[in-house]
C-alpha cells in the first residue's frame, strides 16, 4: 500500500523543497548560550533563541536539576493522578502562583499541552472564545478542540475586538484570548485595553505569557504587570521552555475552580506524563531565583534597548517592540534567507522568517535578544548587520 | 476580568457533580523516586507512608536506574539544562540526531522524528500526513491522544470493534474508494492489558492497500522477544507503515515520544507536524537518558525477561486465589470488581496495606467494568509480589469476593 503513497509524499515534500519553504534544521553540539558550537566546528553568537534571560546553561537551574536526580530519580512513568505526583511538583505549581499573583497553577508537558488543553475543559457550544488573529498555532489548536462558537479581532485591534465581543452577546460565557507578547512581531498585546473592554462586555480574559513571562514588566511578571493589572486576569498560560530555563514545561494558572476544573479534565493532563521531577526542581530553583532579584530582567532590558537604538539608527525598519523580539523588516523571502546565511558567516546566528509563518511579502529576521549576551556580542551583532545590510543594499 | 459569581457557581457545581459521582481524583504525593518501593504523602498532609507500587508504567524498572540517571548527570554537564528553542530554529542538538538515529535501528523502521511526548506525536502525526480524501479506521479503543489527533485531522473518520477483524475488513471494504486508507491501532491495550492483532491488520491492510499505524507506547522496551515491541510478538517488522511509541513509560519514564516508520512520513512530520514545529523538542538531559535505555536494552534482555516470569507469577497468584483477571500476555494485570465504588474501596484498602494500586472506572473504562489495574515491572522483586498478594488475598476476603463469579460480584456490589 504505501508505494503509490510514498509517491504523493515524495511530489508534496519536492514542493515545499522548490517553494523555498524546507525547514533544514541546524545542528549544535554544545549547550545553548550566547556562544554556541555548530556541528560544522563554527563557533557562533546566538540571536535566534527564546533563551531571553540566559537561564539555559545556568549553573544553579543544572545543579539543582542534578539535586532532584539524586532524591528523586529521573522518571515518574506515570501520569498525575496515578502515580506521577511528586512532592515538587505541588511545589512548583505554588511557587508560580505565587509569583503571578494568582489563585492556582497546573503545570503541563509543555505550553503547547496548557494551551491545547485548556479551552475544552472550560467552555460549552453555547460559549464564545474572542481570538486574536495572530495568537499561537497552540492556541488555535485548542480552540479547534473546543466546541464554543469562535470570533476573531485582527491583531491587538481594540475597535475589531469590541465589535466581535457585540457579536457574541448571546453567549453565555465569553473568553478574550490573546497572547501576551506576539511572537513574530514583538508587539505586546494592549491588555489594560482588554481588559476595560472585557468588563464593558461581561467577558473573562485569557492571556499566553509564552514570550513575557520573565521579559515583560519590571520584575518579569510579563504583560499584567506592565499594565498594573496583576491577579485581574482569569487564566494566564505561560512555559518554562523559553526565559525560565528552557528546558519543557508548561503551565496555567489562575482562578482557583478553573485549575481545579482542567485537573479532572483537561486531556493532555490526564492522558500525557508531566514534566519529569528535575525538570520540576529547576523551576522551583528558578522562581526563587527571580524573587530575589531583578538583576537578569534589568540586563534584558538594557541590551535590547541598545540593540534597538544601534539597529534603528543604522537605518532598519525595525517593527515597535516592547520586549526582547526584535524583527529587522527586509520585505521579500528570498532577501531574508541570503541576509541570514551571510550574517552566520559573520558569526552571528539569526533565522530568516517568511509566508507562511508570516504574511507574504513581510518577510524578516527575528533577532531575540538575551540576558546572556554582553556588550561585545551585541556589538558585533550590530556590526554585522551593518556590514550585510550595506552588501545586499538594505541599509545606506 | 468578569469572572462572576455566575461563572464562579457554574465552574462550582461541576466539580461538585464531579465528586458525588465518585470521579474526582485526588493526587498522591510522591517523595521519592519511581521505584517498587515507594514514599508517598495520601492524603495531603498524611504522614509519609512506605507502599509498594503496583500501578506506574515503569515496565522495565529504569525510571531511576543509577546508569539512567548517571547519563542524565553527564548530559547536564556536556550540553545544559534547556535549549529554549524549537527544533528548527536553534533546538537541535546532536544528541537528538542520534536518539532518532538509535531509535530507528532499534524498531528496525526508515527513520524517526522526536516529539515533547506521545500524546503530541499522536496528535500532530495525522494532520502533518492526512487530508480530506484519505480516511482514518481506529480500533474503537485507541488511546485519547490519537482521538485528538483525529479530530484535529480533516480526513474521514470511521472506527471497527475492538480488535474485531471482520469488521474491520467490512470497513476497508466500504472505504476503498478512499485515496488513502489508514488503519489505525494502539499496540497494546492500556486499560485491558491486551494485544493487537497485528499479523492479521497487516494481511487485511494488504489485501485492501491500506497502511497501518500502531501506538507502541504499552509495549516498546518489552514485547516480543527482544522488546522491539508489538511488530515483533505478531511477526510483522518492517511492515507497520507508523509506529508512534514513548520514552515516557518503560524506557526510562520521563518524557517525550516519537513517530517511526516510513522516510518520506517522517519527512513530512519534520515539516508539517505542528506539535513539533511549534514546540521545544526533547530536553538534552533527558536525550541522555533515553540513549542510555537503549544502549541497557540493546545489551540483553535480562530486563524484559523477568518482566515476563513477575508477569506469569503475579497472574497465577491472583488467580489462584479466585480473583477475576481480565486474561493477556502483557504486564498490564486488570483486576475485575466491576463495580465502581468497590474499586475505590478496594484501592483504600489496599494502601493501607502498603500496596499501592489505583482503581479505574467509568469513563476511564465501560460502566459496570470497574477494576484495580496492576501493572508489574522488572523493578519488582519476588518479595514484593508476595507482600502484594496477601494485601490483595487480605483485601478480597475483607469483601468478600474471592472465588465469586462476576454475576455473584455484581449481584452483591451492584454495578
């Protein structure tokens, strides 16, 4: 059966290969960082990673990784409500509710299991769910797995959302979701805003903190601390694979009986291991971290404004950014890929990003910044941009 | 920012039903390790108690073996804690090549893609390869990940009975007009403990061209004669077309998953599958250990091998002292009391005789088909199945059903 098959696979995978659009994956050979080593022997500065407070190699989340090896093995083999419990895991989940200010946490395999899990559980065919339309393919897919009716606002587009919030009126409930930091563009979503509006309309507020959670705000409590509105949020689904370590993980926290509701019911928790205990014992190591001091949020803050002002005053298009995603605008794919090999000759380890992960003719280069990055290599960065930039034309 | 007392109250009341039908699951504290012999806090805030564990998918006893957790060590050191990054991005480290790489050799499949867990392997694998034209037939007992990857699949859906190949072969039949067919069934059963027909399924399939994908995820590391799994108990490697299966179980019990089969399937995953375009991978710490489960398993077979003598001695036990087993070849041992409050009871019982084993009923299982399921291990020693069997012997004389039949059960519980 699967030769004719094989066939119709091969033709689909010799169209992506000529559309430009083969993802080729690069391969490292030592731990994320600022500097990482590529299997080709090519040592490179990375600026193409979610790694925004350089937690991934950081010493005391490996140690106390190691710690939880000792005392509590590697594997649970089980899901939660069988066997797969550990004492750290309860300790985690309040340690991030604590830290967000809300009610409860229920941690997940991953963000992507928070968000595929989370909408079904809580919402009924006779409830509404108000999307942003360029949140998360996770969110998507949990939506799709929902049955409540779905409207959508162009992208952090109040007058969009209140018209749609209009439309849903009939519902019973009605859940605004929007991440809280896009992740293409870098724009941060307008979530006092929403939330006047949500009130206006009798609507409960979901937002995914993947790309702010110890980014966005003073001290790193993402978007409702940039506006003043801790603990006024319902749900807030956030990971520990980006800022918080890197490692997996993810979670969602919130309103007490909500949490309690997708413990009983949410498939991915029921149906799927949790994170495994080390994993667990980094992310209590890493929430004490970042209670006591806001030292890596400051230097996050600082380099991406530096990066920012050098790659603005050069003469990019840089989209407006308030967090650590800084998209240099080059317009067409074929441009954003040349840009991004030529840059990694220079040392400088980008991704060229085009239709369909963004819209056609809005092709770029997402540069993240991160904690683990120091003057020189932001330096360099803005150095090589500037040489590359010059080469294809980009810049003057 | 409206959470009214409204939503509040309505949130409430199904919790509320939750708990007066008897469903509500309360979690057990583990303080420990992953072992035979366990510390667990039940309920919270109870002091610490020392069990037996007689209900985690640890089949092969690595969860915490020292070599396991050795090379999680050495992974920690030579390639850090996260990656923060999805694969195609900057996530993908050498490590993560060789594990596909070993897994590959290991099932004796084309290639492998790795996946944060099975369930997203499940739920990304139809979609990345399936469109309208092309049907999807499931056992009507297939684990909830792949119904989920089904409903987030546009291609048509039908199901067969459980294991039941004449059905199944009516339905290949109704769908041969359909472009691609694909049949699609867990290796092992997780709740019954039992296997798939899977040299028949291969015969149908190519009798009806139409391709098979099989959920390892009970059996990888144990079944067949050298654990390769489900295909080789039933003969048939090399030519299941998928296999998706678990690190999270028997092989070392922490996380992630995998698609194996075809080249061109797996190609097709790296650039469509959305759990993994839009995901971080595997961590390497974890990479490490799975590599040193296979290169353990890849040695011997000691492990599999007194997996399958506790197996035979734990089933012989509870048999001879007249429970009611739900009858299979694979370490998965339901005990049937098919009521559901007795089920719970019994698992009470149970753990306050250090056992700890968990009772399972609707809508996890059918109504009336109530159960403790056991699930043994290579981890487990003859003393610890021993302490088991006379907390179970102790238990069932308590309520009285050892010898009874289920009609006797049932008519003294109810269903």
């Amino acid at each position: 059966m699967y030769t004719p098959y094989q066939y119709h696979l091969k033709n689909q995978l010799n169209e992506i290969i000529e559309a430009g659009l083969y993802k080729n994956e690069r391969v490292i050979v030592s731990p994320q960082g600022a500097e990482i080593e590529l299997e080709t022997g090519q040592k490179v500065l990375n600026f193409c990673a979610n790694n925004y407070l350089g937690l991934s190699g950081n010493p005391q989340l490996i140690a106390a990784a190691k710690a939880a090896l000792d005392d509590h093995g590697y594997g649970m083999s089980s899901v939660r409500f069988i066997c797969g419990t550990t004492d750290l895991h309860k300790k985690l989940e309040s340690k991030i509710a604590e830290f967000f200010g809300t009610e409860d946490t229920i941690l997940y395999a991953a963000c992507f299991d928070a968000n595929g899990g989370v909408f079904e559980p809580l919402l009924t065919s006779e409830d509404a769910i108000i999307s942003d339309a360029l949140n998360h393919a996770s969110i998507i897919d949990g939506v799709r797995l929902c049955k409540a009716q779905r409207y959508r606002y162009e992208n952090a587009d109040m007058e969009d959302l209140e018209a749609q919030l209009q439309l849903a009126q009939e519902q019973r409930f009605r859940l605004i979701v929007t991440d809280g930091v896009f992740s293409m563009d870098g724009n941060v979503a307008p979530l006092d805003k929403i939330v006047t509006l949500a009130e206006k309309y009798n609507a409960m507020v979901m937002v995914d903190e993947c790309h702010s959670a110890g980014v966005v705000g003073r001290t790193g409590r993402g978007v409702t601390e940039l506006y003043n509105i801790e603990g006024k949020v319902e749900i807030i689904t956030g990971t520990l694979g980006k800022a918080f370590g890197g490692a997996i993980g993810g979670f969602t926290t919130g309103r007490k009986e909500i949490i309690e509701l997708l413990r009983q019911r949410s498939r991915p928790y029921l149906f799927s291991n949790s994170i495994p205990p080390l994993v667990a014992a980094a992310g209590i190591k890493m929430v004490e971290m970042m209670t006591g001091t806001n030292e890596l949020q400051d230097k996050l803050h600082r380099n991406s404004a530096y990066f920012i002002e050098k790659m603005t005053a050069l003469g990019f298009d840089i989209k407006p950014t308030r967090s650590a995603i800084c998209a240099v605008m080059l317009y067409d794919a074929k441009l954003a890929q040349d840009f991004a090999a030529k840059l990694l000759t220079e040392g400088i380890y980008v991704t060229g990003f085009f239709y369909p992960v963004v819209p056609k003719g809005q092709a770029r280069i997402r540069v993240q910044l991160s904690a683990a990055h120091e003057i020189e290599h932001l330096e360099k960065a803005v150095n090589a941009f500037k040489k590359i930039g010059k080469e294809l034309k980009v810049i003057k | 920012m409206s959470y009214s007392a409204k939503t509040r109250n309505l949130y409430q009341a199904q919790l509320g039903d939750i708990r007066n039908a008897g469903i509500y699951k309360e979690e057990r504290f583990i303080h420990s390790s992953q072992a035979a012999d366990i510390e667990v806090e039940f309920p919270a805030g109870a002091e610490i108690m020392n069990v037996i564990n007689m209900c985690s998918n640890n089949y092969l006893g690595l969860s915490s073996h020292p070599d396991v957790i050795k090379a999680a060590h050495e992974g920690l050191e030579s390639r850090g804690y996260g990656m923060s990054s999805v694969r195609f991005i900057c996530g993908t480290l050498d490590i993560h090549r060789e594990l596909e790489k070993k897994v590959t050799e290991f099932l004796g499949t084309d290639d492998t893609i790795l996946f944060p867990s099975c369930m997203d392997a499940n739920a990304g694998v139809f979609e990345a390869i399936l469109t309208s034209e092309d049907i999807m037939i499931s056992d009507r007992l297939v684990h909830a990940s792949i119904i989920d990857g089904m409903r987030l699949c546009s291609a048509q859906h039908d199901t067969f009975k459980h294991s039941n190949m004449e059905h199944l072969e009516e339905k290949l039949l109704l769908h041969s007009d359909k472009r691609i067919k694909l049949v699609i069934t867990d290796g092992v059963f997780s709740m019954d403990g039992d296997i798939a027909r899977l040299d028949e399924m291969v015969r149908l399939c190519e009798k009806y061209d139409a391709m098979i994908l099989v959920d390892d995820s009970h059996s990888t590391g144990f079944i067949g004669r050298t654990g390769r799994g489900t295909p080789e108990l039933c003969n048939v490697v090399g030519k299941i077309d998928i296999i998706t299966t678990t690190f999270g179980k028997a092989l070392g019990g922490a996380s992630g998953g995998c698609v194996s089969g075809r080249k061109e399937i797996v190609d097709m995953c790296r650039q469509r599958a959305r759990p993994y375009l839009f995901s971080n991978t595997i961590a390497p710490v974890i990479v490490s250990g799975v590599l040193k489960v296979f290169e353990i398993l890849s040695s011997n077979t000691e492990r599999r091998d007194k997996l399958e003598e506790n197996t035979a001695y734990w089933r012989k036990g509870l048999k001879d002292a007249g429970f009611i087993l739900k009858e299979g070849e694979s370490p998965i041992v339901p005990v049937m009391l098919f009521n559901a409050k007795l089920s719970q009871d019994f698992s009470k019982d149970l753990y306050n005789e250090g056992i700890y084993a968990i009772g399972f009923f609707f809508p996890v299982v059918p109504n009336g088909q109530a159960r403790i399921r056991t699930q043994i291990s290579a981890g487990h020693e003859k003393h610890h199945l021993d302490n088991a069997l006379s907390a179970f012997n102790k238990v069932g004389n308590k309520h009285g059903i050892l010898g009874l039949t289920k009609e006797q059960i049932v008519a003294k519980y109810g269903l």
